[in-house]
C-alpha cells in the first residue's frame, strides 16, 4: 500500500483546503484512473512539461519513453513536478462566477530515478499493459532484449503529492437561488467505445479485460 | 484565426515528427476541446505545475483564478510551459513494445500578461461560459463589479505551441502480424451524461446547448 508523507509546504492546498486530500489511497485511484499525466521540470533554464502515459506500482509513479530522449534523460538530474486531473463534471451556477467543474487532480514533487535492471524493467512493463489491458500479457509476443534496451523507464516515489477533488453539485449565493435559470451538473465521463479490430488480427472479438 | 510560427526549437518535435502539426487551427481545436491544461512554471527555483480549466479567444489561451492566488502572481513574473492532452484510445499491438494510445496533446510555451481591463474581463468570462454551456451567458444573474475584482484572469499568447496528434491502427512488426492475440484500437471517448438538475433549480430541464 503506497505511503504519502503529511502536506508539505509544497502540496498544502491553501484555496479551498477542504477538497484537498493525502493519504495513499485517494492519490494512487486518482492516477490509477488517469491515462496521461503531465511531468514538469527544468532544462538549460527553461521549464519543460510533456504529456506522457504513466502507470502505478505500490508508491512509484512510472513512465516510460525511448532511450534517446533528451528529456527523459534532464529528469534524472532536476526535480520534476507532476499534474493529472480529470474532469467528472460541469457545474453550472446561476451566476457566472459559481460556475465551476467537478475534477480529481493530484499534484507530485520529486525526482525520477533510472530504472536500469532488467527484470524490474520487465515486470514494470508487465503492470502498464495490465494497467491498459489488465490480463492481455501473457498473450503477447515476448518482449525481446532489443526492445528492452531501446526504453527507458523511471520511476518517482509518491512522498510528496496531494489530491484536490470538487465532488457534489452547485453552490451558489443564496441570494440566486431563486433565479431563472437551469442550475445542475452535467457530468463528464470517459467511456470505451467499440473496439476496431485490427484487418489482420488473427483474433476476431475483443477480450474483454479479466 | 489565430497564426503560430514555425517549430521553434523548443516546439518542434523530434521523436516521431510526423506526428507534429503546428498550424493554428490544428492547435485550437485540440485546445478547445480541452476542459484543463497544466500550467508549469518556476518560483523560487523550484518548478510548478497547476492543472487549470482554460479556454481560448483567437490566438489567447486564457486561465483564471482568485486574485488572492499565490501561482497566478508568479505566472507574470516568469515564463511559463502548457500542455493539454485528450486520450482517444487505447492500442493494443501484439507486443507490449508497440502498444500505444491514440491522442492529441499541445505544448506551449510563453509569458502570461494580466487582463486587468474591466471590459475586456467581462467579455472573456462570456467567452468562457459559452465554451462550458453555449448560449447561457445571457441567462445568468450579472457578474457583480465585486466578483469582477476578485477574479484575476491572465492571457497567453500561441506564438511557440505545437500539437503531437496519434490516429489509426496499431503498427506492429511485420514478423508478428500472425501472433495469436486480438489486435486493435480501443476507443475512448468524453462523453456528458444525463444532467443532475439541482433540487432547487427553478428550470426543470436543462437547456441543450445553443
């Protein structure tokens, strides 16, 4: 079970305290649920971020890019922030100003560390396909030394990292309450749609996930 | 419309460049279709990210928050970096080494400026709930001058932005196209779900947008 620290200084949130949160649990099923996260950090000077896909195992964030990636190489040398946020819901107020979203975000401070050995490289890869497709790998083409050689994976440790998290509907001033117009939420949610089967796959049906 | 200038050297993509679009309208539909970005940028030599919903007006990304906001001060005082993703499916390859996802991300990079002409952040508000709920703005109570002051919204110009687009199938090796597992694209999409009226909303029916 993945540890978090208390609020540092860092991930303490200041508006609305309330919605944040940073106990292990809430932080790894917001980034067990998202696809994509968004890693920050310094290079020549200059702050970088790149969209990337990540995955969990117990307190370690992981991503994975190719060996010769500039960026995944300034990592292992700058401490880098981390963003995800999903979007549950549009809240709409009566007035403008309360109108707000329904979101599950976290926020991570740390430094990637090199994963260099192999058969951690290899289990790892094994939890992002069971992330993406959970029971799929033993059905795969074996991974070959090659295509180990040719990723680089890193990892960070979730010691300092908070959620932040609006839930619930609108809340507006009770002097609007009665103003005439709809008042709601219309929630967001990401949704699988039907699988395309690849021309030459030599299987028909998608599996569904065990 | 809004323009952006060739790749820069800090946009242009160079793993997998075919992947990258910098026109201005492929940059503002992967924009507008966003709820949030997250902004990164550097304050007292450390990097920060903060996931933010934003919207666009021409060639301006835009963002908001309290005034009192400790990050949104320091967003005008140094350069900042943006990215946004939408993930549009999963793909499953037969091996693990060519499993990858299907997206639209964007980068940009540049220096927020304030908005603080009173007109201007009004209109901009406008554009903002007509990105969350076309046509609802004239429906809403008015924004009050108290709520207008203590609303800070900032600016951004897409001058150096560039968009990192996946579509299609999977692309496996040819020596793995027989391998004996599903192959295909798994699709994702956003999708709103049947709004949740407020119990004391004096419009029963939430009003399709315009």
């Amino acid at each position: 079970m993945p540890q978090t620290t208390a609020p540092s200084p860092r991930t303490r949130l200041r508006r609305h305290p309330e919605r944040g949160h940073y106990d292990a649990d809430t932080l790894a099923a917001i980034i067990d649920d998202a696809w994509v996260c968004h890693v920050s950090f310094t290079l020549d000077g200059t702050v970088h971020a790149m969209p990337t896909a990540h995955w969990r195992v117990g307190e370690y964030l992981y991503i994975h890019g190719a060996r010769a990636s500039r960026m995944l190489k300034a990592l292992t040398d700058s401490d880098a922030c981390i963003t995800l946020a999903q979007v549950d819901g549009l809240v709409l107020a009566r007035s403008a100003f309360h109108h707000s979203m329904n979101f599950r975000s976290v926020v991570a401070y740390g430094r990637f560390e090199l994963v260099d050995d192999d058969a951690h490289k290899l289990a790892t890869m094994q939890a992002f396909i069971d992330k993406v497709a959970p029971g799929r790998w033993d059905s795969l083409r074996p991974v070959t030394d090659k295509e180990l050689n040719a990723t680089t994976v890193l990892r960070l440790k979730l010691t300092e990292a908070s959620a932040k998290i609006r839930t619930g509907g609108v809340k507006d001033d009770d002097a609007d309450l009665s103003w005439p117009v709809w008042a709601g939420v219309l929630p967001l949610t990401l949704i699988a749609g039907t699988p395309i089967t690849e021309p030459d796959s030599q299987v028909a049906d998608y599996p569904q996930p065990a």
